[in-house]
C-alpha cells in the first residue's frame, strides 16, 4: 500500500518505508523522520518558486508538474520499483512538509506510483492467460 502524509505529522507503524520527496530539507526536521530521500520526486526549483510566490496556481503547477516527471526515467524508474514492492505486500509513506495534500506533489507521485501497480497487475493477469 501506498499512502502520503505530511512529514510533520507522527510516525506510525502503518507507515511502512517513510519516504521524503521534498527538494529541500523540511524545518525541524531530523533524519530519523524518514527512512529515505528522494529529491527526484519533487518538482524542479523553478517550478516550486514560481508556485510558491504565485506566479502560477496550484492547476497549473499539477500540469507542468506532470510534464516534468513524465519525460524523468529516473522518477518513473523509483515509482516502479515502489509499485513492484507495494504489490508484494510492502508499505510506503511519502511524505512532503505541506500539511494539506490537496495543495502538495506527493498525491500526484501517489498516482503515478498506483499507476505503476496497476500496470504490474495487468502484466501478471497477461502472463497467468
């Protein structure tokens, strides 16, 4: 399974691999919080200024942001491999500083995580017929 919180938020055992996908250290924040880092996962510097001193709305930011690890075979390559091991029975938490995830990158890197479970999914049902 795979579910995203707030780094801010408790640790729980539910959370499984705690992994952050911020581009920059979160405030407060020791090592301990998360198990690994993936800075890949976060939008680019200059996509991240340009929504955080509104130059572009949060619908915009989603589109570019889209684009951006759409052409990333690294961020694909991550999502993968967190969906192979999701499917084998493994927790992960992504985990972001923005506390309301309607506003924050991590639920579209959930997507495209799911997205890859699901495709692993189809190919096992493709290869059993």
């Amino acid at each position: 399974m795979i579910k995203t919180k707030s780094i801010y938020e408790s640790i729980e055992n539910s959370d499984g691999t705690r992994i952050l996908i911020t581009r920059y250290w979160p405030r407060g924040i020791k090592k301990e919080h998360f198990d690994i880092w993936h800075k890949d996962l976060s939008p680019s510097k200059k996509l991240l200024k340009d929504y955080k001193e509104g130059r572009i709305d949060f619908k915009l930011f989603e589109q570019l942001f889209r684009n951006e690890i759409s052409k990333n075979q690294n961020v694909i390559n991550i999502c993968k491999n967190i969906a192979k091991e999701a499917l084998e029975g493994k927790e992960f938490t992504l985990l972001c500083y923005e506390k309301d995830e309607s506003h924050c990158h991590r639920k579209l890197i959930r997507k495209l995580c799911d997205h890859e479970v699901s495709k692993l999914i189809q190919e096992q049902k493709r290869i059993k017929n």
